[in-house]
C-alpha cells in the first residue's frame, strides 16, 4: 500500500531572496551581502518507490495512522525537531526543520513519514465501505485528506555534538496544526525474531501569518556559515537541502553554546513594512544582555542598521517580492563566560512601529 503524498514543489512558493543586507561585528567593519536570485516554478514529479522502500512505508503508515487515531504508540527512538519560518508566495509560510536523533536508539538510515493534520484531528477506525445510494452496491470510503503529507528515505549526519540530524520542510498557511513525524530505522527488517525501531514524534505548531501586513519576521536563523550555490538545484536535491534559499545556503549551528574564539552569525527577513516608492525605512537595534545572579543586566550593543531608500541597493523593489533581511556577525573574544540574550529591535520608521526577537546564547572557555 503506498500514500499519496503531497511532495515538495516549495521552491515553487519560497519568495526570492533578493537583498541580503550586510552584517555587522561588534566593532563596526566589513559588510558581507549574499546575492540571490528568482526562483522559477517548478514540479517534482511523484516518487517511483522500489519494493523495499513500499514495504517500508506500509508498515510506518500503520503506525502513523495509530497515532493519529489517538492510539498509544511506543517509542523506540528518541528524537526532536526544530522548526523555523519564512514566508513563501501564494500566502504560504514555508517551514524547514531539523530533527536530531540519539544515536543509541537508530541506526544511520531511516524512513521519515511527515504528516500534517489540522490541530485536534483524529483520525476515525475507517470502514472499507459504505452504503452507497444506488444500486451499483457498496463503494469505497474515502481516504481522508491532510494539509501536508510526505516520505523520506534518508542517510543520517553525525551533528558536531554527537546527535544523528536530517533536514527537510513543508508548508502550510497561517494556523494551528498537530505535526506527526514517524521515524523507522530502515537498517531493521521486519522478521519474527528481530526488533523494530520505530516512534513517533507530535508536536503542536502554530505557523504564524507572515502575511498579515504587520511588521513581522522571520525565525532568527543562527549559521555556522552561508554558502553560496554556484549551480541550480534540482527539484529533488531542493528537497533534501531545505535551508538552500536562492542562491545562498543557510548552514545552521547546531549549539549555540560558544568559545570566546568564536563569531555568533544570525540573520532573518523583515516582512510587511510600510514603504516609500517601493523602498522601506526601518532601523534594527542589536543589544546583549548577560544572565546574572541578579537578574539580567544590559552587557553591549553594536551600531544599529537603517535599511532605506539611502542605504539600500536601487535595485531593491519589495513591491516587486524582492525580500528584506538584516544579520551581523558578531566576535565573542569580549564576551565572558556566561548566559547571554540577544534583543533585536526592528522599528517601522514610517509608523513609528516596533517589534522585538530574541536570541539565547552561552559563552564558555576558548
């Protein structure tokens, strides 16, 4: 038996990132843009599954269906997901995640079923049929439908501090869902005498509305670096690498525990500023607060941004769907050991309008 799934065609809906704005050290300096360019529409045709990979999904869609239908599932494997948000067309939100995996409870290959399903939805014992209302006899039910439903045959990355971790995204529009993710360790087969891996995760999401025309932004995106796509990705190869955005890929840090030899690099879009003849006025404020005994104490900031019609490229038209971000790259060699918060304050200069994000952060030894 093999779902039909939704599968991925989101670079046909991620906006352009058009305008990357130079970051920023604590000390003022060199700005680094990354350039980006349109993404055209595309299709992913519908996956040609081998038997294995079938039998594969049949047995973690019953499982799947389990949980859904309220049903107790064990888990054997322990795991967690990170999801971020960025605005795609269409008034989508597209919605890359991370999912880390102890290593003591999977092998390095896995199936991943990812359903998505309106918050509170269960799923109901369905009956093969039902009465049908002419003589023809009895007709299939149908299948119930899901705002999101895909499947994943991946090779685990071994993450810097010792987690399996595997990447991939979806999309919905603005509101409140349950997310099921379904994990199976393909490197176990099914057999009398041997165990089965399997588990699955369910979490709560409320997927912002990014299109709301509120000032608003993105997630806060801290990397390890941005890398610049030489060559297009294919379809398929966008699937697998979801934080590949334009022509930059987003390479996210996977602790945001820091050596003070170490750089914290963060940057995020602003959506839905008011604009001047298809430029905006808006400010950004970077300050940092070290935890103390005490509370929390105001530690330092760095020199704020202005992104307007006098310091952004001419060739920046955000009523064109050219996208807004703003980062920095900040040096922790004047920072001491402790528990940090970044405060990023993003006014609307136009309105008169601030919103503010925060950033968690610890800096230990060199």
């Amino acid at each position: 038996m093999f779902v039909n799934c939704k599968r991925l065609s989101l670079w046909a809906l991620v906006a352009s990132c058009c305008a990357v704005v130079g970051t920023t050290s604590v000390q003022g300096g060199d700005q680094v843009g990354s350039p980006g360019t349109a993404t055209g529409q595309t299709t992913t045709p519908e996956p040609i599954l081998t038997e294995q990979e079938g039998a594969e999904v049949s047995r973690l869609l019953k499982v799947m269906d389990a949980a859904l239908s309220g049903e107790l599932v064990p888990s054997d494997i322990r795991a967690d997901v990170n999801l971020e948000f960025l605005r795609a067309q269409e008034g989508q939100v597209y919605i890359p995640f991370t999912l880390r995996l102890n290593p003591a409870t999977v092998g390095q290959s896995v199936t991943v079923y990812v359903r998505l399903v309106p918050a509170g939805m269960v799923l109901a014992q369905p009956l093969d049929l039902e009465p049908a209302e002419t003589d023809t006899g009895r007709v299939p039910v149908e299948p119930p439908s899901y705002s999101f439903e895909d499947v994943h045959f991946i090779d685990l990355r071994l993450a810097e501090e010792g987690d399996y971790v595997a990447q991939r995204a979806f999309a919905a529009s603005a509101g409140s869902y349950d997310l099921y993710i379904g994990i199976k360790d393909s490197e176990l087969v099914e057999t009398e005498s041997e165990e089965i891996r399997w588990g699955v995760i369910k979490r709560t999401v409320e997927v912002p509305d990014l299109w709301s025309g509120q000032l608003t932004t993105s997630t806060i995106f801290v990397t390890e670096r941005v890398e610049t796509i030489l060559t297009p990705l294919s379809p398929e190869q966008q699937r697998s690498d979801p934080y590949a955005i334009g022509s930059a890929r987003l390479v996210l840090r996977d602790t945001l525990e820091y050596a003070k030899t170490d750089t914290l690099s963060f940057l995020f879009f602003i959506y839905n500023p008011s604009l001047v003849e298809s430029k905006p006025n808006v400010t950004v404020e970077y300050t940092f607060h070290q935890r103390t005994v005490s509370g929390e104490e105001m530690f330092n900031s760095t020199t704020p941004q202005t992104l307007s019609a006098e310091t952004l490229p001419p060739q920046l038209d955000m009523t064109a769907g050219h996208q807004l971000s703003a980062g920095q790259n900040v040096p922790l060699s004047a920072f001491p050991e402790g528990i940090f918060r970044l405060e990023i304050k993003i006014t609307d200069n136009e309105l008169a309008t601030s919103i503010s994000r925060d950033v968690t952060f610890t800096v230990v030894g060199s």
